[in-house]
C-alpha cells in the first residue's frame, strides 16, 4: 500500500486551479482556533511557496462562499496541507467550519496563490511580526524554515491576547529551542481571566519592546501578519526609524480596508460622471465562447462586470485580484490585469487571466 503511496509515476504535483480535498484531521489549537488538515484521494505532493494561501469553496446553507485562508503548513511535508481557522464571533465561514467540517467531509480549493511568501524575498536575516490568527503564514515559514534546515538567523515576535490564546505555543517552544539562530520573543496583552501566570512582555508591542528584543531589527527582510491596527501600528515604528519599506512584507485577509472602500466608492462616482461621456465607439466587445454570449463594455469596465452583466457567474471571493478564484483562459485579444498576487507567471503564460481585475484593451474573448 505504502509502495503504491509513494509512486512516483502516479503522484501529481499541485498546481493553480480547483481541486477537491478531503479533510483528515482537526486539531483543537487552543479554545476558538482549529487547524483543518486535508489530502487529495490520489496522491498529490503539495508544494507551494510557504505563506501563500488557498481559497475554499463551501455551500453553505445552499449558498456557494469562497474565503481565503493562509496555508499554515510547510511543503517541507508535501502530502497535505492546513489552514488554520479561528471562530469569530458573527463569523459566517468561521463558525460554519468549526460547527461542521469534520474528518471525511470533501470540499474543492482553489489555489494556491499569493506573492506574500518566504521563497520570493530571500534573507539571510529574517523578523516576523504577528497578531493572533496572523501567525499562520509566519507558522508556514517557520516550519519550512526549520524542516530544511535553512540557514537564516531568525527573530519571531507573536502578539497574542492572554496566554491561552497564543497559537502553536508548544510547538513554537520546541522549535525555537533547538536552533540557536532562532530566536522566540512572545507578548500578551494581559495575563487572563483564569488568572494565568506569564512572565513574559506584556501589553501591546512597543518601539521600546522591538528594539529591547530584536536590536538589529532594522537590518532585516520583515514579514508581518495580523489585524490591520496592528500592522499599521507596526508601519508607523518601522518608519519612524526610517527602515526601508522595500523590506517590509504583509498579509491581511480581514474586511476591506476603510481606504479602499472609500476608492471604491470615488471610482463609482468617476464612472458614473464618465458613462456619459464614452463614445459607443470606443467600447469594447467581451466574448465568453463556452456560453455563447458576448456584451460590449467600456474601456474602465472588467471582464466580470461584462459577466455580470449577461448573467454569467464567474466565482469571486476579494474582487481585488487576491485570491485568484476568478481566473478565467483568455482566448484571443488583450487586456490590462491589475492583480495583487492571486495568480502565477506560469498561468499568464498559459493565457489565464483574473476576471475581476482585468480590463480589456480591445475586443477579447474569454473561454466561458
């Protein structure tokens, strides 16, 4: 059985795309946080840059959800991957897979993506910065880190509320005690309701707390995950010292950003005032061949409100070219994808493209 396993004429590797998975194991991390590990059927090696993420596609009361979740494992252990997931109160996704995603369930995937990774800003010398759940990602390339025996001096500093809810706790203790080039540095909030005892920092991270613990903190490639407060309070010590930004790396997948929002809201505005001045001539024709449908839009408009506007549902989860669970093959013509890591150089190649994000430079068409 185990030969079969590990054959490698029928192990496939993972790629881009959807794929269905099945959960195998749920790990209780600590009181409102669980780990949902998943494997495919056949065989698949699960390789991926460490801190990209997948997109999940649930029904969930007979309603398609896509959401995004950061990979919390390594590819060090290539024949499964998990999320992380912590319950939120009001939380829709979060509590349904905490209430119901169990060992045996099946559910598709899409991805994975995401320019926020370990692989892509190489360092000798390394400071990861996280709040709560945002440990993930950072999780993701610790462990690569440490499986691969990477030859990377490391500081890691992890803010959590009270002791109970610091993430990984064990695990991050064993493995920050076996590297010297490793180095732990844990902050809580407050000591708890169950009057737990922690000798640690307390509070909230300080400018005074990072330079006390990571005096070289300047001099390193920094990656930085968790609620936005957070990492904006991280922004604010980082360049009050005048740090190069180029170094800085952050994850977020919470609600959308009040400042984008706000963008939204003005570019409808632009658009609206600018409808009435588009020349017919100057529109442009979308075709989607599989459904034998095509709509002329303007040159502002993306290739999912084209979409939309015939009744087509192509699957979105961000609307900012994020997740990459809107990717669609682009057959013929050109257009301008302003994406933010939700797809591949392989899959440009290829002739996919993020239908949320992309706007047609001319007349295309689009396989769907």
């Amino acid at each position: 059985m185990s030969m079969n396993f590990l054959n490698p004429v029928t192990t496939q590797t993972w790629t881009n795309g959807r794929h269905v998975v099945r959960c195998v194991k749920v790990i209780q991390e600590t009181w409102d946080v669980r780990t949902f590990c998943f494997m495919a059927e056949q065989p698949v090696l699960y390789f991926f840059k460490p801190g990209q993420f997948v997109t999940l596609e649930l029904d969930i009361n007979g309603e398609q959800v896509m959401r995004s979740y950061t990979i919390s494992s390594s590819p060090s252990i290539p024949y499964s991957f998990s999320i992380t997931v912590k319950r939120v109160p009001g939380g829709r996704v979060s509590n349904w897979l905490h209430d119901n995603l169990g060992e045996g369930d099946e559910l598709a995937v899409h991805g994975p993506v995401g320019n926020f990774n370990a692989i892509d800003f190489p360092a000798d010398k390394v400071l990861m910065l996280s709040g709560g759940v945002g440990i993930t990602p950072l999780m993701s390339m610790t462990r690569w880190f440490f499986d691969t025996n990477a030859s990377v001096d490391l500081d890691f500093i992890h803010s959590s509320r009270t002791p109970r809810d610091i993430i990984y706790h064990r695990e991050l203790e064993h493995v920050f005690s076996r590297i010297p080039s490793f180095n732990l540095h844990i902050v809580c909030e407050r000591d708890g309701e169950l009057n737990q005892a922690w000798s640690g920092y307390r509070g909230f991270l300080t400018e005074a707390m990072l330079e006390m613990m990571v005096p070289d903190f300047l001099e390193r490639e920094i990656f930085c995950c968790g609620p936005t407060p957070y990492m904006e309070a991280i922004k604010r010590i980082l360049e009050q010292r005048g740090f190069d930004m180029d170094h800085y790396h952050e994850e977020s997948f919470g609600a959308t950003p009040r400042a984008v929002q706000e963008d939204v809201r003005e570019l409808a505005e632009q658009a609206e005032v600018a409808a009435n001045e588009v020349d017919t001539e100057e529109m442009h024709s979308v075709e989607f061949i599989a459904s034998g449908k095509s709509v002329r839009i303007q040159p502002s408009e993306t290739v999912h409100s084209a979409a939309a506007k015939l009744g087509l549902h192509i699957p979105k989860a961000c609307g900012m070219g994020i997740c990459g669970t809107c990717r669609v093959a682009l057959n013929s013509g050109q257009v301008e994808m302003d994406h933010n890591g939700g797809i591949t150089d392989d899959d440009i190649e290829e002739g996919y493209i993020l239908s949320c994000c992309s706007r047609p430079l001319g007349d295309v068409v689009i396989d769907f």
